[in-house]
C-alpha cells in the first residue's frame, strides 16, 4: 500500500479537438471504441484541477468555477458519480488506501458545450489522483485509465501535440498516442461560441445509441477509408486534404447522431450559418474548414496565416459571438516539482 499524502496536486490539462472523431463504443463497460480517433490538444481551453487527499473518506468535495460569472459551485450528484468511479478504479487497481478527497476545478472555457470539457477534466484528474499518491505510470497506462474515467476521448488529452487514439483489441491496446509535438504543424482552431449552453444528453448516452443509427454502416465505410486518407494529409502537412476529410468526418458523425434512436440535434441555425460561410471563405481561397463536437460550436480549423483574418470576419458576421483561438498544445501536466 502506498502512504497517504496530503499534498495540494496542481494539474493543467487541455481540452482537444477530434479530427477523426470518437463516436460508438463496441464495449461499452471497458470503454473500446469502435473505430481510431485522431486529435488536436488545444492551447486555449484547458482545466485546472487542484486535488488534497483527506484522511476523513467521507470527505468527497468537488467545487467548479463557473467559466461566465466566476462563481464556485458544488458538483451536483450527476457530476460527482464519474468522479467517484475513476477513484475507484485507481484505488483498485493499485491497491491504494481509501481517502477522501477535495478537488477544486475551474474551466479557461464553457463546459459541457462541445468543447470536450469531460476530456480535460478527466484526463486532469486520472493525473492528480496518482500524483497525489505518488504512482508513478507510464503514459500509455495513463491514457488507457482516462479512457476508463467518464470520458473516453479523456486519453487523447494526455499525450503532447497531434493524438491518435487505437481502438486496439482488447483493454490492454486500446491507448493514445501522439504521433506528432505541437509544433510538427500551424494548425489552429478558432471555436466559435454559438452556445455556451450545457447539453442535456451526455456523450455515455449519446454513444450508446449509435449502433441504432441506419447510418451508422455507412460511417464505418466512411472511416475504412478516411482513416489512411488523413495519415497521409497529415504527412504531407496538405491542409486542403486535411481539412476535406475532418468536414466530412464530423458531418458523417452528425448524420450518425441525428438518425440514432433517440435522436441528437446539437446544432442549431448559427451552428448551420457558420458551416455555409465557411464554404464561403473557401470560395475566396481561405483554407478553413469546419468540425463540430456534441454541441452547436463551431471549430473553425486552418493555419495561422489566415487566423486573424478568420477572426475578423466571422466577428463582422456574427456580432456579439465569441471566439476562443487555439494553436496545437502539451498534453496533461502536473505543476510544481513532481513529474512522470
Ligand atoms: O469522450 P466522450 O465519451 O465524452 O465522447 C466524446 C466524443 C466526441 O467528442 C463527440 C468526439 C470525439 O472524438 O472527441
């Protein structure tokens, strides 16, 4: 058994942006997914977890700072139960005494809005909680626990820069990976807030129902093929390539969405408005492309020459909407003198 600290753990952790995107588990209890994702860690939304261990195991506080208006908020019972579950599964699986535990966790973004919220929040806390007990893991094994916390996309925030995510065979090789340092590429990706609303259905529920889509076949065919295609767009660092094949994997997963049973509409008219200008500024020789998570915000992705100019027109266009830039980022960190 590992001793008990009762050391502050400051994690940072980005939230990330699917180019090829998560979406259908084939094991919903080990969390595999049914196909290989692909992301983008985000230099301008990330969470900050603080964690102290408490001897009382009673203890089980959890405050958010609420993004808008600042204020500290108690986890409500549905936000504290994923919470609960990664603990156990860490306590488990190293054998680590029981504890209690206070977290405060505050947003550089709105949550729960398509902005993948759930990944830097558990990707920060599968860190801290083995920070705080002083386990040393590997990477690997890390992104393979934050897959198993309350979001599985949670493992692609892990790792540094670019992250595929293999759907593997089993528990054991489904991990993230970066394939490239946020440096390898330009990218960026302007989210534009068309909601800052939190959605009703989370995304657990949301994947289950995929599989009852009529579409859902014809995603997978889709992906059979998209799969290599950004392989090697991404080698080649081919933005109008690249960005085809993110477009038409986030509609495909969409469609997948509005046609399962029961179905999910996260877009609404501006969602729809923005994915039009956007083939509109292609038109006028901007490389920018579109790709939406479970939510109505748009991520608008290109390279950092035209990011000012992106920025101006869809401020012209869209009055009063806000924009959160982003340029490819480290993975999940821990602060302060202890390390992996
Ligand atoms: O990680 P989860 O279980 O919250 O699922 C999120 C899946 C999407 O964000 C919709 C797509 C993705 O791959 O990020």
């Amino acid at each position: 058994m590992k001793p008990l600290s009762q050391e502050t753990v400051n994690v940072t952790s980005p939230a990330n942006i699917a180019f090829i995107k998560y979406w259908g588990q084939r094991d919903s209890s080990e969390v595999l997914p049914e196909n290989d994702s692909f992301s983008m860690n985000l230099s301008g939304c990330t969470t900050s977890i603080q964690l102290t261990l408490t001897e009382n195991i009673e203890t089980q506080e959890v405050k958010i700072r609420d993004y808008a208006t600042g204020a500290i908020n108690q986890a409500s019972p549905e936000e504290l139960a994923p919470i609960v579950h990664v603990f156990e599964l860490l306590r488990k699986k190293y054998s680590l005494h029981n504890a209690g535990f206070s977290i405060n966790s505050a947003n550089s973004f709105p949550k729960k809005a398509g902005i993948a919220s759930s990944a830097s929040f558990f990707s920060g806390l599968v860190t801290a909680f083995l920070a705080a007990y002083n386990v040393s893991e590997t990477e690997r094994e890390r992104t393979i626990l934050a897959r198993k916390s309350g979001s599985g996309s949670a493992a692609r925030s892990i790792p540094d820069g670019f992250v595929w995510w293999y759907k593997g065979n089993e528990d054991a090789d489904s991990y993230a990976e970066s394939i490239a340092g946020p440096d390898y590429w330009d990218l960026v990706d302007i989210v534009v807030l068309v909601s800052k609303e939190e959605k009703q259905t989370g995304s657990q529920k949301g994947h289950s129902g995929a599989h009852s889509s009529l579409l859902f076949p014809a995603r997978q065919f889709f992906l059979n093929h998209a799969i290599n295609d950004i392989k090697e767009a991404f080698r080649n660092r081919d933005i109008e390539h690249f960005g085809t094949i993110i477009e038409a994997d986030a509609v495909s997963m969409h469609s997948v969405m509005m046609t399962q049973d029961p179905q999910l509409f996260f877009w609404n008219g501006t969602t729809l408005d923005l994915l039009r200008t956007t083939l509109e500024l292609r038109s006028q020789g901007i490389p920018v492309y579109a790709t939406i998570d479970a939510g109505a915000n748009v991520h608008l992705i290109s390279t950092r020459s035209f990011s000012e100019k992106i920025i101006n027109i869809i401020s012209t266009r869209f009055p009063g909407i806000d924009t959160i830039y982003n340029e490819p980022s480290v993975g999940t960190r821990i602060i302060g003198n202890r390390n992996y």
